[in-house]
C-alpha cells in the first residue's frame, strides 16, 4: 500500500480528532483495521495526530492516559441517536458534520437495515450558544445541525427466497442419478404428516406426556420410513408430499405463533428451524430413492413464514435435481392432479375458507381440472385428528369428500389444560391409481402414548 495523498491523510487525522470511532471511520473511507494503523502513522509523521495515540477496541485512545483522544480545539461534536417502534432519529450538532451523509456515518447507522424517511440541514453562528461547548475551548466557524429521520427497510421476499436458493448455487451437485424402475406404473403415494409442531414442549409433570424437538424427530422419522417402506410395495411414479402444515412450532425470534401467540417452544428459533430442515431433507433424500419427489408447501397459522422459508431452503437445496421439485408458490391453497383425481390442500385454520365452501371453491378456481376428473379431495390439518366428510351433488361421482387428516404431535400446556388430549398420533400414505382414483391407505403409530 503506497502512501495516499497528503488530504487523505488530514481527513482521517481529522475523524480520529473529532471522536469518530474506528468502525466509524472504516466505513466512512472503506478502510480495514490494519490500513487505519497505517494511516495514523503517516498523520503523525505529519503532525496532525499525537505520537501517544492508538486503537483499543473500537476507540482511539491516549496511550499514557488511556482515555479516549481529546477532541481538537474548535471541533464540536453532539451526537444523539433514538430508536424506537416507529422507527429511528439522529441529531447531530457539530461544527464539521454539515451533511446527512455525515451524520449517518458519525451515529453508525447501518442502511443495509435503515433508510431515509427525512431530514433537514441548519447552520448558525456558535457565538450565540458559547456557553454550550465550553469544555471545547474558544470554537470558530459556523454551527451545522442535521436532523435525520429513518425508518426499517421492508423486507423484499422475493429478493430473499432468491438469496436463500443462491447460497446452495456452485455447491456440491445434490442430484445423484438414481434408477426409477416404476415410471410407468400410474401410483401416486401421498404421504401425510401435518401438524407436527417441532419446537413444542411439553412437561410431563403438566400434561402427561413429555415433548420436544428430539421426541417429535424420533416420531417423524420412524412413521415415514415405515410409510415408505410400504410405498416401495406398491411400485410407485411419485411421492406427493405437502409440507409445512404446522411443521414448525413457531415462527419467530420471539416464540410466537405468525399473529403472536406466545408458545412453549423447546429452545430457539434458529436452532428449531434447522433442525427441522435438516429432517427434512432426510426424509426427501430416502422418498427420491423410491420414486421422484413432489413437495407442496402449505403454509400453517404456528409457521406461514417458516415454511415459506423452509421451501426456499429447500428450492436452494435441490435445484440442480431430476427427481425432486418443490412447489412454494405464496398461495395458501394448493392444488394437484392425478389422473381422475384432483386433491385440494389447505391447513383449515381460523383464517381459511369454511369446509362447506371448499368444495365449489374447487370447482371455481380450477375449473378444468374438475370437468376432467371423477374423484376429488381436499385434505386438511389443524385439528390434530383424523375425520372424513363427503359431499355429494346430484350424481354420486361428483362426490367431494373432505379429509381432516391426524397428527404426530403431543398435546402441550394448552391442549392439555382445554382438554384436547388423548389423540392418537399418527401419520397417513393415501394411494392413488392414475386410473382409477383413490385404492386404499396405510397409517403409522409411532408413538403409543
């Protein structure tokens, strides 16, 4: 690195003198530590900075008196940062910080997380509020203040979901080729294992059954190796699997549910979310060495974001794969078709639609899909309990029949203190024939319980 110019050189001096911070002043010159050194070295064979000046920690500090460098006579500097739920407020009021720019760099504001809603630049004489900087010693010059106020970014999801499925671009390839010896053999295994609440805890001492995320794993883990161990039976083309549901217990920093209900969850967010993910990908990673793998992400009321997020990971995950294709669309509703049958998936909280609205709301929003088909289901979660209602119109085989579908997870303080227990806990493989519809079903009881 060669020396820089001479008014480089005073800029930085000048920062240091002005009680700047070494972050401060890395992000005003695009400096790293070790250039910062180099420059405070030059200004004091120039003599602008004392020989006694040094970095510690983040501050510039006397070495022989080890309080932080005194402000340069005739340099004035206030600065006062607010944040609160509306947003954030910087005033600074100095002699030489005379733009918003400035300001911004001098109260470390981070525009990555902030931007600008307003501001405002005045000056006036120091003269008539001597008395304010008398511990600065007889100031010169004008007085700027610069008023700025911010607010947080918004969130871009799109631009989110892509940074998410990029991290995974350049990495090890995940498809590795696998024979499919059925591809022909018109079967659909749909394997159901909604409103599994990894992150839940409960207390034995409270409910009478002990959870957390390792016990809902175990559950999860041992039902859908059983159902696929009876899926290879039946040869099948693919492996239908609509995910999300209520996988995830909460879905934020603050162990709440999307609209905040405060939740028992057995550790932090971050540490439940991977943890989940790295399940599932387990999971999808045995399913595609039976059969090609389709994943339809239904949002729940404990995880609308995570599982959101989870489908983006997943997207990333798998993107340069053959076998597995991830269907994360942000509709709540979700749709496919097999043959003579068409499937509606929905998680059937307090915000979707009605079960008696559910069967023309098919035939309005995929119009064609039912002209073409015979039997038609939509399948839900949220109940933690298996029911089944069929609808029928004036011909039998337009009948719509509505699966309320069981759950693998315990009840917790909540479900126990309303008397929601005594579930059985149990995941389900639905099979379909291109052909001829719905033929049959398998369930899994891992835990006995």
């Amino acid at each position: 690195m060669g020396r820089p110019s001479a008014e480089r050189i005073e800029k930085l001096a000048s920062m240091i003198m002005t009680g700047m911070t070494v972050d401060m002043v890395a992000a005003a010159e695009g400096l790293k530590e070790d250039s910062i050194r180099r420059y405070m070295d030059w200004a004091k064979l120039d003599g602008l900075l004392p020989i006694e000046v040094s970095i510690i920690g983040n501050n510039f500090i006397n070495s022989e008196t080890g309080e932080l460098i005194a402000v340069e006579k005739g340099r004035l500097e206030k600065v006062d940062k607010r944040v609160d739920d509306k947003g954030m407020c910087i005033t600074t009021t100095s002699s030489d910080i005379d733009s918003v720019e400035d300001a911004l760099i001098r109260a470390g504001v981070d525009l990555s997380i902030w931007e600008v809603e307003k501001s405002t630049v005045s000056s006036r004489e120091i003269e008539t509020k001597k008395w304010e900087f008398e511990e600065f010693g007889e100031p010169t010059g004008p007085l700027f203040t610069v008023k700025v106020w911010l607010k947080k970014k918004k969130l871009n999801i799109a631009d989110a979901v892509k940074t998410i499925e990029n991290a995974f671009k350049g990495k090890v390839k995940t498809f590795v080729p696998t024979e499919k010896p059925w591809r022909d053999s018109g079967v659909m295994c749909e394997i159901e294992f909604p409103d599994l609440h990894i992150g839940k805890y409960a207390s034995k001492n409270q409910t009478g059954t002990e959870n957390n995320k390792e016990i809902a794993m175990a559950a999860f883990e041992k039902a859908t190796d059983e159902l696929l161990s009876y899926a290879s039976l039946f040869k099948p083309e693919l492996i239908l699997v609509p995910l999300g549901n209520d996988l995830m217990h909460i879905d934020n920093l603050v162990r709440t549910t999307t609209k905040g209900t405060p939740q028992d969850a057995d550790g932090i967010y971050q540490d439940i979310y991977e943890f989940a993910l790295e399940g599932v990908i387990r999971f999808i990673n045995k399913a595609r060495q039976i059969a090609n793998v389709h994943i339809l992400v239904i949002p729940g009321n404990h995880d609308e974001l995570s599982s959101f997020h989870m489908g983006a990971a997943l997207r990333g995950r798998y993107h340069d794969t053959e076998d597995v294709f991830i269907d994360n669309g942000a509709t709540s509703r979700k749709y496919f078709r097999w043959g003579c049958s068409l499937l509606g998936f929905v998680h059937g909280g307090k915000g979707d639609p009605s079960p008696d609205t559910l069967p023309m709301l098919m035939a309005t929003e995929k119009p064609k899909d039912w002209g073409a088909t015979t039997h038609r289901e939509w399948h839900l979660g949220h109940e933690h309990r298996g029911k089944a209602i069929k609808w029928l119109t004036t011909n039998s085989e337009l009948g719509v029949v509505l699966r309320v579908l069981p759950s693998l997870t315990s009840a917790d303080y909540w479900h126990f203190k309303h008397g929601f227990v005594e579930q059985k806990r149990v995941a389900e493989m639905y099979i379909w024939s291109r052909k001829d519809g719905f033929v049959g079903m398998f369930s899994s009881t891992p835990i006995k319980d």
